[in-house]
C-alpha cells in the first residue's frame, strides 16, 4: 500500500563545490560545477524558507568548502531565524581568524570538520593540500573557543584506517563531542579510487574491534559514530534513512536531489529549485517517487522483514554494482549479486592499484586517466 509522503527533517544543502582541498574520496559528482552555476544568496534564502515551511529541521551546510561562500553568515541567520538547526560541514583550512566567531553571532549550532589522517603526512597527502593539518587544528580551536559543539569527521579507507586509534586521540585532545568514523560511501570520486582506497578485510576486522572497545571505554566522554563499510556488510544501511523518505540533498545549482550520486541513475529527472517550488518537488518529483517507500520493490526486498528497517539499501550503489538501480543492494547478503562485493574487495586489495585521481573542478574523464599521483 502507497504510504502518506511525509514532511523532509533533514537537508543537505551543497552551497558550492569549489573546495581548497582534492580528497580522492569525495562524494561528490565527477562533473563538478564552477562558481558561476551556484545559486546566488537571495535563491539561497528563499530555498531555506520553503524548506522551513516544509518541516525541514536541520540542515547541514556543505559543498565543497562551504566556508568559501561569503554569504555564509548571512544563509546561517537566515535559518537561525527560521529555527532551523544549523551544522558547517567544513575542511577547516582557509577560514579566517574572527569567521567562527561571526558564524556563532549568527546562530550557528554545530561545526563537523573533517580530517584526512590523524597525523600532518597523511592529512596533506590526501586532501593534497600542504599545511592542512594544522590549520584544520587552529579552526577546531576556534570552534570551541566559540563555544561551539564539535564533531570530527574522519573518512576511513586504506591509506588511514590504521591511524584509528590516533583519530580517537585527537577527538580527545581537541575537546570534540563527537567523532565520526566513517569508512568510505564508493560514490563520486570514491568510486574512481576504488581500487585505492579499499582496506583489506583484516585491517576492517581489526579497525571494528577498536572502535568497539574505544565506544565503551569513551562512554560519556566522547560519543563515537561508526559507519561500517558497506562492502564487508551482510545487510545494508538505509541510505539517506531511505529514499526521499526523510531527508535530500540541494546542489550548488540548485539541482533537488534524494541523495548525493542519484544523477548516476540514467532515466531520472531532477527539478531545480525557482522552476518548481521545494513542496511541489518533494511530494511530485518523479525522481523522488521513483523509490519512495516499499511498492517499488521486487525480490528478495518485496517480501523481506527488513524492508522498512533498510528499504532496501542504496540505490545508487544498486546502480554501480548490480547495473540496475532497482535491485536490492548488491551489500545485503540476500541479494544474488551479494559475491560480487567481495570480488571486488579482491580485485581493488590485490591489484594494489595506489595512485590518487585527485578531485578537481571541470577535468573531463580523459583528463582523470593522466591525473594520477602515486600514493
Ligand atoms: Fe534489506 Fe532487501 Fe536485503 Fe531485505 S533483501 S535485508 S529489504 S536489502
Ligand atoms: Fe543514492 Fe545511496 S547514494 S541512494
């Protein structure tokens, strides 16, 4: 039976895709877009305000390098105003003495900074940016100098999924709240560096029996998230708590997305924001009907008792693995393609391909092919 469509909670708003930084395993699209395709400040604002009207509560600012924005502040008290809660999504490099401060006069709630490695040698390596590591450590400073919540972010794959116990130590030493432990989503510029950045299956078991033993030991210190990989799973997460079910994504141009790679599904027609209003697109987009709810379904999901804990995995990663968006994630256990998970866990682990296609702005496909650098 057809469910009622809900209202959105959550919203990622990618105010631009410039970013200082070229992390190889970036979510976002190859074809990045330049500043001249983002929306200006008023669409910005206007697109908050529906979003407000629509029930969304929380959203979280990102790109890119949100922080390259210079109307950050005015977006932030806009939503500040409208009581929606507000997270920076942020690499932390480039951010001015005083912005932080500005950010949190502005009613900003929350500040998530990323950081590539635990240490200086593999923070630059892979975000390819000298110095980062410690200017990510001064904007922490300045985040909670700002009495701001602080959550770090650290992206795990090959090159650092060693370095864990180090991540926990520097949550520690930098006073953060949170630490997310997020092993790579292959989508984007992950997917090209798959073979790159893919741990083998001894480092994921040894990187679970840490981080468990930290989340107990760190209970009520510092609360730490783990986003396993979804490639040594035997059932899949909910991607974006499922499909246009609770939560979207915005693009620089304004491009209303289900989640981040769904412009990897051929077939789908994406709305932008001004040639239709926020509601009209969350309730009528056929991109967000295509996979809303359950009635979409064939099996083994249609009659599976998880199909509303996980509906039915991600989509996307659906599309890159089995070729079919509609297809139970290859990562559940139940989906006949589940084998091909772990071949491709043996081709990316013993072809030790380590060379970085580093992200870029406007590089054609031909361009990646010569754009390697060896890790
Ligand atoms: Fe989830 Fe479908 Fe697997 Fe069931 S069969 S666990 S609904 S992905
Ligand atoms: Fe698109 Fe998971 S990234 S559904």
């Amino acid at each position: 039976m057809t469910e009622a469509v809900l209202p959105p909670i959550g919203m990622l708003a990618e105010l631009t895709h410039r970013c200082p930084l070229q992390c190889a395993y970036c979510s976002n699209p190859l074809e990045l877009l330049k500043a001249n395709r983002e929306m200006a400040t008023e669409d910005w604002l206007a697109l908050f305000d529906q979003a407000a009207d629509l029930g969304v509560l929380q959203i979280h600012l990102s790109g890119g390098e949100p922080t390259l924005r210079q109307d950050l502040e005015t977006l932030v008290r806009r939503l500040s105003d409208r009581g929606v809660y507000t997270n920076l999504i942020t690499a932390g490099v480039g951010i001015r003495e005083g912005r932080i401060d500005d950010l949190a006069r502005a009613g900003l709630d929350h500040v998530q900074i990323s950081f590539q490695g635990a240490v200086a040698a593999t923070t630059e390596k892979i975000g390819n940016y000298r110095d980062a590591h410690v200017k990510k450590i001064g904007t922490a400073e300045q985040v909670r100098a700002a009495g701001l919540p602080l959550t770090i972010n650290a992206p795990i794959h090959r090159h650092n999924i060693d370095e864990i116990p180090a991540f926990i130590e520097l949550a520690l030493e930098l006073d953060a709240e949170r630490l997310e432990i997020a092993n790579v989503q292959y989508a984007g510029w992950a997917l090209l560096n798959r073979n790159t950045l893919m741990p083998d299956r001894a480092a994921v078991e040894r990187q679970v029996n840490v981080v468990r033993e930290a989340q107990e030991r760190l209970h009520g210190i510092l609360a730490i998230d783990f986003v396993t990989p979804d490639y040594f799973a035997i059932y899949p997460k909910p991607c974006m708590g499922g499909w246009a079910r609770d939560a979207f994504m915005v693009a620089p141009d304004g491009t209303v997305l289900p989640c981040h790679a769904a412009d990897t599904i051929p077939g789908l027609v994406f709305d932008r924001f001004g040639e239709k209003s926020l509601a009209d697109i969350w309730h009528g987009s056929s991109a967000f009907n295509a996979f809303r709810g359950t009635d979409w379904m064939a099996e083994p999901c249609r009659t599976c008792d998880r199909k509303e804990i996980d509906w039915g995995g991600c989509r996307c990663q659906a599309m890159a693995i089995a070729g079919n968006a509609a297809a139970t994630d290859p990562a559940c256990i139940k989906s006949p393609l589940h084998a091909r998970m772990a071949a491709l866990i043996e081709e990316a682990t013993t072809s030790r391909q380590d060379v970085f296609h580093y992200r870029r702005i406007a590089r054609s496909m031909a361009d990646h092919a010569c754009d390697a650098t060896e890790a």
